[in-house]
C-alpha cells in the first residue's frame, strides 16, 4: 500500500465521521478499513475512476456501511485524507522563520507526507469536480490556510512584517509551490525543496520593505 497508515487514522481522528448513527455507536474499525481502502484505490487508480463499489469491494464492507458513515466519495475521500494527514496546528516559534521553518519540517515528515500517486489522483480531480473541490476546501485547505495566516498576522504585530502586505497572497504560496512542485516532477517536495521555498521565496516577499 503506498500511503502511510498513521496512528491518527487509526484513532480515526474524531473526524465527525463514523462516530454515531441515529444514536447507535458505529464500529470504528470499519471506519479505518474504509478510509484504507479509499486511499489505496485513489492511489492506484485516481479519483475520477474511483467508485463506492470499488471502496466497499476493498474493504468487504457494505456500501449501505458507508453511506451511513460518509453522504458520498467526496467526504469520505477527503476525511480519510485528513486522518491521515493529521489535523493541522498552531505554530508560535516567535518569529516568522522559526514559524514557517516549523510548517515546511511539518510538511515534510513521514506522519503527514502521502503517496505521490494519492496526491496526483487527488489533485487532477480538483480543477473539474465541484463537490470534491468544496469539501477539499472546507476540511483541507480552510482549517490550515487558518493557521498559515495567524502566522503572519502575529509576523505583523511583532513588525516583522508591514501591514500593508497582501496576506491573502502570502498564505497562498506555500501549498500553491507544493502542489505545482508535485504536477511538474510526479514526486513529493522533500525537505530542501520546502525549505527553499521558505527561505528563498516567502520570507523576503513577506519582509521586503
């Protein structure tokens, strides 16, 4: 299996899904071998091919099973995606380096790296499909934008940053290098990449006078 089964996937992460259904408590293991199984279809085969049936197959599961724990491939791809990426959290290092050398080591680890295949799969889906790219947006790309951006506004209230800088345009240019690093090369950013991109492209924007 190419991605990474995390411990966090395998608490399940509280991710809303597969807790309780109509106040009976769902077996949370069928949740872990349904995410799995997710996952290791959108690697193998991208998210376009990707089918409930073929999830329901893999994990020898019901898809009356899934349905009751996701409303569609949508959710249940992108949560077995936060489990295992992790949910993100704050930095606070005290300076905007320390801050975003914290990000890019983060993005780097094992714990929080996938398949290079899983992110192409999931990738190409995003520029047609309009309910993954919501729900992406919502549960992967907002709650860490989030964090990406009370690191530079704390930047700014230290006067490491001027507050006439585009924000909006900073937080964006991390995951927007990863992820065209990633379409380009077919591979995942390794930690001298992250780290140029910090060092070399975000800091002097961010602290240009």
């Amino acid at each position: 299996m190419g991605h990474t089964k995390t411990v966090d996937r395998r608490l399940g992460m509280q991710s809303g899904h597969g807790v309780r259904h109509q106040g009976h408590t769902l077996d949370s293991s069928r949740d872990v071998a349904i995410r799995d199984a997710a996952l290791d279809l959108l690697s193998e085969i991208g998210y376009d091919r990707l089918t409930m049936d073929a999830i329901a197959a893999r994990a020898h599961a019901s898809k009356a099973t899934i349905y009751r724990r996701w409303p569609g491939k949508a959710s249940l791809v992108v949560d077995a995606l936060n489990c295992s990426k992790g949910e993100p959290h704050s930095v606070d290092t005290g300076s905007l380096e320390g801050d975003l050398a914290a990000i890019s080591e983060g993005a780097c680890s094992k714990e929080s790296r996938f398949d290079s295949n899983l992110m192409l799969g999931i990738i190409t889906a995003l520029a047609h499909d309009d309910e993954l790219r919501q729900v992406f947006r919502e549960r992967m790309i907002n709650p860490r934008t989030a964090v990406m951006r009370a690191v530079f506004e704390r930047a700014v209230s230290r006067g490491e940053v001027s507050p006439d800088r585009n924000l909006d345009l900073l937080v964006s240019l991390f995951p927007a290098l990863m992820i065209q690093h990633v379409l380009v090369s077919g591979e995942l950013p390794d930690a001298d990449f992250t780290a140029q991109v910090v060092h070399d492209v975000i800091l002097p924007l961010a602290t240009a006078s």
